[in-house]
C-alpha cells in the first residue's frame, strides 16, 4: 500500500511539473514574441526589410489547390513581396508524398497572384514548423525574415526563429474563422512545449540539407 501512495505522488508530481513547464514555456512563446508581430502597413511605414518571406505550409485540398487557411498565408506574404518587404517568398510545405505536394501548389498560388517564379524559393521539407525555420535559417541562409501564418500559429513559429539566432517579424494571416480553430489552437499549446526545446538544443530536422527548389 505504502509503494502504491508513493508512485502516486510521483505520478502527481511529474503531472504538476508538466502542466507547470507547459504554462511557462507558452508563457514565455507569446508574451516573448507578441512585440514582433505587425501588419503589412506597420511594415511599410516603419520601412522594414527582411532576406525572405518564410510562409509556412497548411493543407492542400484534393485539387491541389490551397485550403483557405493557406490561401490566406499565400496572400499576405503576396502582399508582402509586393509591398517589397523581402526580395524572395519562401514557401515551405510538405511533400513526403508523391500524391500529395503543399510547395509547389504554394507556388502556383503565388505565381497567380504576381509573385514571379524566380522570387520563390521552394521548400519541399518544410514538413513541420522548426523544420520549416531551421531550413530558412540554416539551408536557404535568411539572417532575417518576415514569417507569414495565422496569429495562433505566429508566435510558436517566432519563438523558434529567435531561438536560433533568426532576426524575425511575424505578419498575422487571420481573415476570418476556420473550421476546426479551437483543435489547432489547442495542438500549437502543446508543439509549443516540443518546439522550445528543439529549439533550445537546435536538433537537426529530417532532410534539414536537402536544397531548396524553384
């Protein structure tokens, strides 16, 4: 009986210790990266530059063309290159399946709202958010960039680039509801905790040499 009271405070303990780490390091992800996200007009009046657009991957539908909460990051960073913040879009997706590419239909997006293929620099394993921005940071070569995805997503992706030595501004892409919000707000509190410490021992993602296409 005794042994079974003490596995049970070590179990509440360890859950006490969990739940406390998650709160600080979400803490310490918004609260540290708040001051870094601006819109688009901030970004022209205050004259800010930055090596590249990072615009970070969501779901492509079965057309291949981008769901709204991508079409909508495709945009702003649209918007962005136009308003001539960066000289090239990054477009970061997922690709591990030959049936199924989130970068190139990134690409075809931007090309249609009159970014030129040449401006696009296209990552094919941009599988998940630090893979994404250690690949911008240490494959591409960006010392700053402009990081493009919805608010709830931004500040994990800042908090990130941060952590690796990447100057960063984070434009929101939020322009109306989506399906399934509260799920993705809810995950992002955890890939926060997991991302911190990624970041924090910078481990090297899977494919992190591959290159980059056009």
């Amino acid at each position: 009986m005794k042994t079974l009271v003490n596995i049970l405070k070590a179990l509440v303990a360890l859950v006490l210790v969990v739940v406390l780490a998650t709160v600080a390091i979400n803490a310490y992800c918004i609260l540290g990266t708040r001051d870094q996200v601006h819109t688009i007009a901030q970004v022209q009046e205050e004259g800010k530059h930055a090596d590249a657009i990072l615009v970070l991957g969501a779901s492509v539908l079965p057309d291949g063309t981008p769901s709204d909460i991508l079409a909508d990051r495709l945009e702003v960073a649209a918007d962005l290159y136009l308003a001539g913040a960066a000289p090239v879009v990054v477009a970061s997706g997922d690709n591990r399946d030959s049936h199924y590419n989130e970068s190139d239909a990134m690409k075809r997006y931007l090309e249609s709202l009159g970014v030129p293929s040449d401006a696009i620099a296209v990552d094919h394993a941009g599988y998940d958010t630090y893979g994404s921005v250690y690949r911008a940071c240490y494959t591409y070569g960006a010392s700053s960039m402009f990081v493009v995805t919805q608010a709830y997503h931004l500040y994990r992706a800042l908090m990130i680039a941060d952590m690796l030595g990447v100057q960063s501004i984070g434009v929101a892409s939020d322009k109306g509801a989506y399906d399934n919000q509260k799920q993705y707000s809810l995950r992002d509190v955890a890939a926060r905790d997991k991302d911190f410490f990624q970041a924090l021992f910078k481990v090297k993602p899977e494919d992190a040499d591959q290159s980059y296409g056009r």
